[in-house]
C-alpha cells in the first residue's frame, strides 16, 4: 500500500486550520501532520515532521508565508510548497513563484481543487490557479517589452534544449512537447531534466516564470 502524502498545514487562523485539516484528512491517500500558526513556526514543524506538502498562508504574523517558503527552500527541504493566498491580498505570489512554491490556489477554491492541488505538487508537478494565472499574465502586459535575442542565462543551453525550455515555459507537458518537436517522451524527459539542472530551477513552474521573465514567451503563448 502506498503511503499518505504528509501535509503540513501553515495558517494564523485556528478555525482555516481546522477546516483544511478536516477536508484533508477525509481523504485515504492523505494525511496532515502537524500544524503552524506562523511562518517560523512552519520552519519547525517542517524540520520536525517532515512532511511531503506545506500548505502555506502567505499573510500571517511575525514571519509570513513568504519568507518562510524562501527559508525553507533555500534550505533544501524536499517538501513542496502549495501556497494559499485571498484574491485581493497576492502581491506577493510573484515572489513566491520565484522563491520556488510549487503551487499557488485562491482560499475560497472549491474542497475538490484544493485536494487536486495538494495531490498534483505531491507528484512533483507544478499548479497555478486559473483566476491568478490571468492577473499574472495582466501584470506581465504592462511591462515594457524585453530585449530582443537569446537573454545571456539561456546561452549555456544547447539548441535543442532552448526549443524545449520554450516549450516547458509555455506550459506545456511532456507529451505535448514531444508531439511539437517529434521527439520521443523518454528524450524530452531527459532534456527537460537537463534543462532545469543547467539553469538552476527547482520545477516546471519555475521555468514558466523564467521564460516570461526573460521574453522567450509572451503572454498569449501558453498552452
């Protein structure tokens, strides 16, 4: 038998903890391991528990969501970060998609997203909200256009590599990838490893951030 994702649940409030440790825990293939009231607290608790997922509040007291996934990353913990944030409080999702949280969903989400989400970056892969993928590619709009020709962090790849990071910065899974450039799943796996590797990513979502950063991809472009 498979074992339960761990999940550790980071929020200031008692009653958010209670409710997403109730829904969580009603599922076979899930279990919350322990809690945190702020961030240094997820810090502590991550060390101690050693969860597979925290489940972290952006805006809580003392150290916030933020600082702690950047801590916590930055220390090498394997736990995946699925960020919780409210519509009109995310100024700092940006942030956190560059300190490496593997997901991002909006509090008030339907139970069934929220268990999608914590199974889906459990499996090592990266989710974003619809509603916050749409405010981020509004944001990016307004930034003045980027410069033109292959920005200098992509030029340690091969030519081969920069046509799928282009292809994993759109947002685009394995599959589609090798159906786009006829290669087989097995090479594209291996080039999306290489990629991440050469250019220090943690995860797909973070070469999503880095294309769109760098204007190998414009908004409109995803998949």
């Amino acid at each position: 038998m498979t074992a339960p994702i761990r999940v550790l649940v980071a929020d200031d409030q008692t009653m958010v903890r209670e409710g997403l440790r109730m829904i969580l825990d009603a599922q076979d293939d899930i279990e919350v391991v322990g809690e945190a009231g702020d961030g240094a607290a997820a810090i502590r608790e991550t060390a101690r528990h050693r969860p597979d997922v925290v489940l972290m509040d952006i805006r809580m007291p003392g150290m916030d969501g933020l600082q702690a996934t950047e801590r916590l990353l930055r220390g090498g913990t394997s736990a995946r970060v699925l960020v919780l944030t409210t519509f009109g409080h995310d100024q700092y999702l940006y942030a956190a998609m560059r300190a490496g949280a593997s997901g991002f969903l909006l509090k008030d989400s339907p139970r069934g997203q929220l268990i999608h989400a914590v199974r889906t970056v459990a499996d090592g892969s990266a989710l974003l909200d619809p509603v916050l993928t749409r405010r981020l590619i509004e944001e990016w709009v307004r930034r003045p256009p980027p410069a033109v020709g292959v920005p200098d962090t992509l030029r340690r790849l091969t030519a081969r590599e920069l046509e799928v990071f282009g292809e994993l910065a759109r947002g685009r899974s394995n599959a589609e990838i090798a159906a786009t450039l006829v290669l087989s799943e097995t090479t594209v796996k291996s080039h999306v490893a290489h990629v991440l590797e050469k250019l220090g990513l943690r995860d797909r979502i973070q070469a999503v951030v880095l294309g769109y950063e760098c204007g190998l991809v414009r908004p409109g472009e995803g998949a």
